[in-house]
C-alpha cells in the first residue's frame, strides 16, 4: 500500500516536469557574453500547441519587429524584412506577450515567415526564468493549424534578446528540446476511449508502436473523476458520482457510463494481454522489463472506425456489443476480458481519478510532459530523442525534417482524403453529365413522358445518394 502511494505521488510529480525547451546564445558575442552565468543558455515553456523539432539542433536567426501598439496581434501592428535569413539560418521572430492569445501571436508571426517564435513575457511580469516550467502556454482552441514551435521566457531574458535585435541582424541562437535519455523509453497516455482525437491518434500511433516493440514501455491512462451531483449520473459509474467521465456526444445514447466501461474494458485488454519483449542477457546488462500487448494495439487501431458513437445498429455502435464483436474478429478472450472487468473495475477507476495529468489528453515520454501536436510522427520524434542509443528502427521510421518547411502531419490511413473527396466529385460529376445526356437522347427521339420520368427519377437518385456523403477527418 505504501509503494503503490508512493508510485502515485512520484506520478502526480513527474508530471510537473515539462520537455525543457532550451535557447542557446550563438551570437554576437557580446550578447552570448550577457548570458555567461548559464554558459549562453535561456530556458522557456513550449507551447502545448505547435511541431517542435524534437530530436534536431536548429540555428536561427532572431528577429524583432517593434509593435504599433497592439503587442504582436495582428497583421499590420509590426514589420518583418523578408530578406534577413539566408543559407541554414531558420527565421525565429521575436513577440511580447499580452493582448492576444499565444496561437494568434504565432499565426500572425508565421504569415510574416517565422519558422519559430519566441514569445517574451509582458514587461511588467514578475515572472523568472526558473517559473516558466509552471507556465502553461495554452492552445485557444485553434492551435491545430499551428505547424511552427514556440516558446515562452522571461521578460529579463527575452528583453535582452530584443535590445541585441533591434541594432543587429546577426543575433544567432540554437534551438533545441532536451528529454531526458534511457535505454528504453517510457510513454504515459492519457485519453478518452470516446475522444475522436484519442482513437485518430492510437490509429496513427499503433504501426509505429510495433516497431518499437522491444524497446518502448506503454502505459494507457484514462482520464477519470467525481461529480457530486445527481444531475449528472449519465456520466458516472454510479448515482454516487464516485467516478465520471464526458459524455462524448451530448444527448445521444452513449453516456459517459459506456466510456467509463470501455475504458476499464482497454484497460484488461492490455493488462491481460501483454507479454515480455526484452531477453534474460538484456535485463542482466540492466535494461527495463518491456511489456507489448499486440492484441491491444490491433484492438485500439480498428477500434475508432468500426464502433461509431453514430452509428445505427447497436452492434457497430460505441458499447459492449461492438467491442465484443471486435474483440471476437482479433482473438481476444472475451470471457477473460470480463472477468479482468468484474474482479478489478472498482480498483481501475479509482487509480485512474487518483492519477490524473495536466490535462484529459496528456503524453509523458520519460516522465517528462510533451508539448506539441499529438501527431504520430512528432511524438515519435520526442520518443526516438529520448533513448541514450537511439535505435535502428528510428532510422527507419522518420525521415529528416527541413526547419525551413511548415510542418504537416502524416496523414492516417484510412478515411476520406481531400483527393480522394475531389476524386469521387469527378465521378458523381461524370455520372451526372452521362445521365444528362441519356436524358438529352430521349427528349430528341421523342420517347413517351414517363420514359423521360424515369430518367430523371434516376439523376435525382444519383443527386440524393452523392448528398449523404461525408467525410471523417
């Protein structure tokens, strides 16, 4: 009992710590020397929205466009010269904080053509170098269109990077976000088993999860508290409001008791069916046990598309009856499953409310909180820059990133393109225009009205059926 207190306080702790984000002072030199206690470094908070360049050292060039009075927020309040950056030199665009939101801030900077922004804290902030890392520097809620990183400091830092700004062209800095090392990495999720955004990412995530399955730990946590509330009993276990989670589509028939279940459901999935994946030699040379559960990520990647929280027929719908009918199709042992359920739910959910992250989807990687898109290919990124060697499969895995070109997620398999969605409008179009012109015929050899009714009833249906189409993203 106190080992298991201990592991939750060290757990409630560690995800305090935050992927550090470090600017180091390349030049001018009498500027690297104003930076001379911290050997030319400034630490800051990165942005919770964004694509970091997890595993690169990049140089850029620090530039400041002094604000007409609306502190960076839009368009016309500041000038950027186009012509400032050459050769590996990414642009980094000095901003003040205040006024707007941290996204604004960085869309109006990357219409200006940063690459990166450092956001300086407002000028009467007390704030030090040593607070940014309690410093969230939170998404408003358009942060997925944001595909450059940035990063909060202090005034007295930030302010001394401004003064060398604003009289040279020449201040040079590198970026870099350190994650502590090991030989096997470890991830921590935190999610909803309802949550579109969860079941894209797990979708996106599973093939890279089982190239590293001999060197990656995995932990799945589900975001789980109380209500004490009558009013809300859909969402929770019991009347008592013990433990709750979202209701994932408002006044539809899935409550947040069918999350919850589901959660504990992958839960014992992953529990009961995970094996070692690291050798007796490996473990004698000090390595981490590794655990990889196949049937979890094979249930987790398919899950998403084939129980629907819209769906019509209870047996593709979110719930029991379409988990059991997945878990039937992969070779799950259902009754094992079920008996994990029964035995240990109780004891399930309350570790999970007792171990909640920052916030309902979080991602540590070696204990250190993640910042960034929840992309699949830049978590991996953080992932491969956490081991002391990193793998071969790495190598295989991600392909070097240009600092200069905005970042764009890997698109997941599955789903309906934008080509594809343009594709099937060319052939709805097509059909139309071959319908059209049966109609045409008909109308010139003056064939009988309910010929050309029947023609036209065919148009319509073409018409109707290419109406109910949508895409999922």
């Amino acid at each position: 009992m106190v080992l298991q207190t201990v592991g939750r306080t060290l757990l409630l702790l560690a995800a305090l710590h935050r992927v550090a984000a470090q600017i180091k002072v390349l030049a001018p030199s009498s500027l690297k020397q104003q930076f001379s206690s911290t050997r030319g470094h400034i630490s800051g908070s990165t942005s919770t929205f964004g694509a970091p360049f997890y595993g690169d050292r990049v140089l850029g060039r620090v530039i400041w466009g002094e604000s007409n009075g609306e502190n960076h927020c839009t368009d016309s309040d500041y000038h950027i010269p186009r012509t400032q950056t050459k050769g590996a030199l990414i642009k980094i665009v000095l901003v003040r904080r205040g006024n707007c939101s941290f996204t604004k801030k960085v869309r109006v900077a990357y219409k200006k053509g940063a690459h990166a922004v450092i956001i300086v804290d407002k000028e009467d902030s007390v704030l030090t170098s040593e607070d940014m890392n309690r410093i969230i520097v939170a998404d408003d809620g358009y942060g997925d269109k944001i595909r450059i990183p940035s990063i909060l400091i202090a005034k007295d830092e930030g302010n001394k990077l401004i003064e060398a700004a604003k009289t040279s062209f020449r201040v040079v800095v590198e970026l870099a976000w350190e994650i502590p090392t090991d030989q096997v990495v470890q991830v921590d999720l935190w999610m909803s088993t309802a949550s579109r955004a969860s079941q894209q990412f797990l979708k996106e995530f599973a093939p890279l999860r089982r190239a590293l399955n001999k060197v990656l730990r995995f932990r799945p946590h589900y975001s789980i508290f109380g209500i004490k509330s009558k009013d809300y009993n859909d969402l929770c276990s019991s009347p008592d409001g013990e433990y709750c989670t979202e209701d994932p589509d408002a006044s539809g028939v899935v409550t947040g008791r069918d999350v919850l279940q589901e959660d504990i459901r992958q839960l014992c999935i992953h529990e009961i069916t995970k094996v070692p994946r690291t050798s007796l030699k490996d473990l004698a040379a000090g390595k981490k046990m590794v655990f990889y559960s196949a049937p979890f990520w094979d249930y987790v990647e398919r899950f998403g598309d084939t129980c629907k929280l819209d769906a019509k027929d209870i047996k593709d719908r979110f719930g029991k009856a379409c988990s059991e009918g997945l878990m039937r199709s992969i070779g799950i042992d259902i009754a094992k499953v079920q008996d994990c359920m029964i035995t240990s739910m109780d004891e399930k959910m309350k570790y999970q409310k007792e171990n909640p992250a920052w916030s309902p989807r979080a991602l540590r990687i070696n204990g250190w909180r993640y910042s960034g898109l929840l992309s699949a290919d830049l978590v991996m990124r953080a992932i491969c820059s956490g081991f002391t060697k990193k793998p071969s499969e790495c190598k295989d895995l991600l392909k070097p990133r240009d600092p200069t070109v905005r970042y764009e997620m890997v698109p997941a398999s599955g789903g309906v393109s934008f080509g594809t969605f343009i594709v099937a409008l060319l052939i709805i179009g097509a059909l139309m225009a071959a319908a059209l012109m049966l109609y045409k015929r008909s109308v010139q050899a003056n064939m009988h009205s309910t010929v050309r009714e029947e023609v036209m009833l065919e148009v319509q249906a073409q018409m109707s059926a290419y109406t109910k189409m949508t895409a999922d993203f």
